[in-house]
C-alpha cells in the first residue's frame, strides 16, 4: 500500500533532450496556476508515466518559495497519480508530462492539489 504512493526516480522526466522534445512537440493547456504539457512517448516497462516540475526564477525570486512549491506539486500528484496511471495502463500509454508554474504569488497546497487532479484527469480524457 505505501508503495503505491511513493514517488521513486524512475517517474521523474529527466535528460535535456527528452524535456526539449516535451516542451517542444508535447500539447499543453492551463489549469490556472499550473501549465501542463504531455507527449505520449514509447513504450516503456519501468513507469507508465513520469513527470518534471518546474517554478521559475522569474515569477518567483527566492529558492524557498521555488522549493515550497515544487514540494506542493510534487505531492498533489504523488498523492492522485494511482487513478491516472491505471487510465493509463488501461489505454496502453507512457506519457511524459511537465509541470510548470505560471502564478505570480504562491498558492495553498489545496488549490494547486485540486488543479493537480483536474489536469490528470484532463490528460486522461484527452487520450485516444
């Protein structure tokens, strides 16, 4: 049970050419304060889906403020991922997902937690 909320390295996006592939092929939409771009890439065994997360220096300037909110984001989806990664596994996709920040004030964890779980489940739907 524990291990289904975790959130190991293997379902992080990592590697400069597939983040630039992402932000540059993937589809995006807004869900106010976050910016979500996907790409379906190949098959893979070892997660159905990985994610980056980013908060930029320009909309907010100190690093405690970055972390705080790449924190938040990172635990709204590490909390709701299970449903999203069985639609997935149900469609037979791997997705790569990034996560961008585009508010100019930090957000409560609850409003970024219920943006999180109305972009999974845009994602989802939006699948063939």
């Amino acid at each position: 049970m524990a291990d289904n909320y975790s959130f190991p390295k293997k379902q992080r996006l990592t590697g400069e050419i597939r983040i630039g592939k992402l932000f540059l092929q993937g589809k995006s939409f807004i869900a106010y304060p976050l910016r979500v771009v996907y790409l379906a890439d190949e098959k893979r065994e070892d997660a159905p889906a990985r994610i980056v997360i980013n908060v930029p220096k320009r909309r907010m300037k100190k690093a405690v403020d970055r972390n705080l909110l790449k924190r938040r984001i990172r635990e709204a989806y590490r909390l709701h991922k299970e449903d999203f990664l069985e639609k997935l596994s149900e469609k037979n996709y791997t997705l790569n997902i990034g996560v961008n920040y585009v508010a100019n004030d930090k957000q409560p964890f609850s409003v970024i937690e219920k943006k999180m779980i109305e972009a999974l489940n845009r994602i989802a739907d939006q699948l063939p």
